[in-house]
C-alpha cells in the first residue's frame, strides 16, 4: 500500500509540475506584430512581452491573456489555461484587417455594406480576400463612398480614414414628373434627381418640359453663402407656346407693345389668360386668347397662325394725302360761283350725299361713305372749308379715310367714332379726288 501511493504522489507531482511550468514560443505571422500580457479582468495592458516572436512560461497565478496588436490589423487576444497542455509552439495569424473610419459632421451616418453601423467614429474589419464598402451619409449633403480591399492584387487599406462632408446635395422633386432636369448645361435625368454642389462652386439647375415656361435656379456651396436647401420643390406650371406666323415678318403684339415679329415665346402664367394680336399690313390682324386655367382648354405647344390677305388693303392704296388739309387755291378766271360749281361738281361724282352745302362759308360736307370688309370697315367722307384769304380765293379739302377693326364680337357702326381710327390709305374709288379737284380749280 505505501508503495502504491507513494507512486501515485510521484505522478500527480509531474503533472502538476509540468501545468505550472509549461514555456511556450509564440510566434506572430508578421514579424513587427507586438505582444502585449492583458490584466485577468479587463483588457487593460499590463506588460509588453515582446515582437514577432516570444517564449512565454505560462503564470499559474494567472490567466495568462495575450494580445496580439499589428496597427492595420485586427487584433487577437489568446487566453492560455495553465491547466491545459499546449503545443510548445503557437501561432498566431492577424489577416484581418482594420480601418479606422471617422465622419465629420459628427452625426454623418457610417454604412457599411447598406448596413447602418455607426456615427462619428467605427472600426472596420475586413477579413482576408474580402471587401466592404463604406458610405458616409447624411441629409443635404452628396454622399461619399468608398471600397476597402484585402486582397492580394489590390491597394492596401488604410490604417486610419477620415471623411468630410463638404459637398451638399439638394434632393430635387420635380413636377410634371418626366420633365427634364439639367445641372449645367448637362442633363442627368427625368423627374426627381439629387443635385451635387461641390464645396466652393455654384451648380444652375434648369428643369424642362416642352409646352412649359423653364425653371431654373442657382445653388451655391460658398464660404458665406446661405447654404442650399436639402430640399427642393419645382412644379413647373406656367405654360409656353412656341408661336409663329405667316408671313414670318408680322408683327406681335400683347397690351400693345411689340415683343415680336414673326416668331415668339409665350409665356401664359398659371390661372390666367393672354392675348396677342398679329398684324401686317395687307393682311386681316389676327387676334387669340391662350388660357392657363383649369376650366380652359390648356394652351398648345405650338401655334402655327397664318394670316389672310386683307380685301381693305388689296381695295385701296397708300397715300400721303388722307386726313391732311389741303389748301387749293382757285385760278383767278373762276368767279366763285363758277368755282363752287366745278367743286360740287366733282364732289358727287364720288359722294352720292352731301350732309352740308353752304356757298356763302364756302363750307361743304359730304355724307360718311361705308364699306365693309371681313377684317374691318372703312368709312370715307370730304370737308371742304374756306382756306384762302382776302388776296386770293381758296378752298381748303380734306380727305378723311377711317378705319375700325372687327373683333367678331361686337357690332360697329358708321356713327361709332371712338372705334375708328385715321387709316393712312385711300380706297381706290377715291383715289385722284384730291387731284382732280386740284387740277380743275388751278386752270
């Protein structure tokens, strides 16, 4: 019996022996790893061991916990249980690597791979012959993105990155939904688009749609600037036609004043109407309402508005001797009976009605001479009045052509004299009155 227990003593001795006294090379696969002894109850450093490769007798009063650090890589912490029996030699692989990711602002959301993982400051891990990708995000401003390798074949990670978010992004909602938005003259797309500003730049955003009035707008990302918005509504809302006319030389008016001649961009804001006249001379004066209102046929993009010959111009011709008094002296041969005579004469050949005959005044009026064309009517009528003085006798005529315009509404009479105006033309069967009374009361 004592000898049997003496050789169990023997044995129990060796082992324990061997648990309290085990030494153990460790050794890092890069040879500028560090190792570092961790304190038993939290992972605070108690002593530097050694780099790239070190022998370690196992402490039994300890747990014997082992960081292993390399900056760029994922650090590993061995915990080596002295009541176990380890391989005297062990080692230790860092192949993951780290990347310390920090975003400025501070409340910049950090994702990797889509996932959210973090504000301001996170610690990549990118295990070997993998990638992730980091993209730092935060309302109104452009996100950055970027992809971290650890591969053989491609570029080394960073021990450390940090990103800046300086250039804003205006997220930009755009009604109707397929017009066109353009930053800078370059088109990125239809409907709603994210528009980068680059710090210290100026982005002009333009937004069309053919039948519709341009949108645009200058967003800038300056020191001293106000800062863009992260937002922006553009409904694009009043219209625009494309107008043109033949021929291509008439004049357009609005409210009269000429903004064109042969070709115009209207532009018809929402909720409201507005008309153009066209005119030419020889033409019949074109006149259209475009509408932008909800109740109304909405405008066209275009308009095409040929005009019509005018049967008023084609009947008369220009002259520079309509609404002007003419003084007519009267050859010295003709008593003024004899004149009168010749000039009554020759006034109902053209009028068939004289309104006032007066020999004594030497005053004569014919009656408004009216005809009526599709565009307009033209009312025509003589005064003659005495012009001369006590040297010489004279008459003084005075041809009077008016015109006034239909607007296919309202009816216009011979007697409405606020619609007419002085026309600067003579219809052809008056054409050579003026002369003809001229030439018959000089010889």
């Amino acid at each position: 019996m004592k000898l049997k227990h003496l050789l169990f003593t023997s044995v129990f001795l060796l082992f324990s022996f061997q648990s309290f006294s085990q030494k153990l090379q460790l050794t890092a696969n890069h040879s500028d790893a560090k190792f570092i002894l961790l304190n038993d109850y939290d992972d605070s450093e108690k002593q530097e061991l050694g780099t790239g490769s070190v022998e370690y007798k196992l402490d039994k009063d300890s747990k014997n916990r082992i960081k292993i650090v390399k900056p760029g890589y994922k650090s590993e912490i061995k915990e080596y249980n002295r009541d176990l029996k380890w391989d005297k030699e062990q080692r230790i692989t860092l192949d993951t690597r780290q990347v310390d990711i920090s975003a400025e602002p501070f409340d910049a959301e950090i994702y990797v791979d889509g996932r959210l993982i973090g504000t301001k400051l996170i610690y990549l891990y990118i295990a070997k012959d993998r990638f992730l990708t980091v993209e730092i995000k935060k309302p109104g401003f452009a996100t950055v993105s970027k992809v971290y390798y650890n591969q053989p074949d491609k570029e080394t990670p960073p021990f450390k990155e940090h990103f800046t978010l300086k250039d804003r992004q205006v997220r930009l909602e755009v009604t109707p939904a397929d017009a066109t938005v353009v930053a800078n003259g370059i088109s990125v797309g239809r409907g709603n688009q994210d528009i980068k500003v680059p710090f210290g730049d100026c982005v002009t955003v333009t937004v069309t749609k053919e039948g519709f009035v341009n949108y645009e707008k200058v967003h800038c990302n300056k020191e001293g600037d106000p800062e863009p918005p992260v937002r922006d509504k553009v409904a694009l809302e009043d219209r625009l036609v494309k107008i043109t006319t033949a021929p291509n030389d008439a004049s357009i008016e609005i409210a009269g004043k000429r903004v064109g001649n042969g070709s115009y961009d209207l532009k018809v804001p929402k909720n409201s109407c507005v008309e153009i006249r066209v005119s030419k001379d020889g033409f019949i004066r074109y006149i259209k309402n475009y509408c932008n209102q909800s109740n109304m046929q909405e405008p066209p993009k275009s308009d095409f508005l040929e005009m019509q010959v005018d049967e008023a111009y084609t009947s008369s011709v220009s002259s520079d001797l309509a609404n002007v008094r003419i003084t007519v002296p009267i050859n010295s041969k003709h008593t003024p009976e004899d004149a009168w005579k010749i000039l009554s004469g020759i006034v109902t050949g053209y009028f068939d009605i004289l309104e006032t005959v007066d020999f004594n005044t030497r005053y004569l009026t014919s009656s408004w001479q009216v005809q009526n064309f599709q565009s307009s009517i033209i009312r025509t009528r003589l005064v003659v009045s005495n012009g001369g003085n006590s040297n010489q006798e004279a008459y003084a005529v005075k041809l009077i052509s008016q015109e006034a315009f239909l607007d296919g509404k309202n009816p216009v009479t011979v007697k409405d004299d606020e619609k007419f105006t002085d026309w600067a033309r003579i219809l052809k069967k008056y054409d050579g009155l003026i002369q003809e009374i001229q030439a018959r009361l000089q010889n």
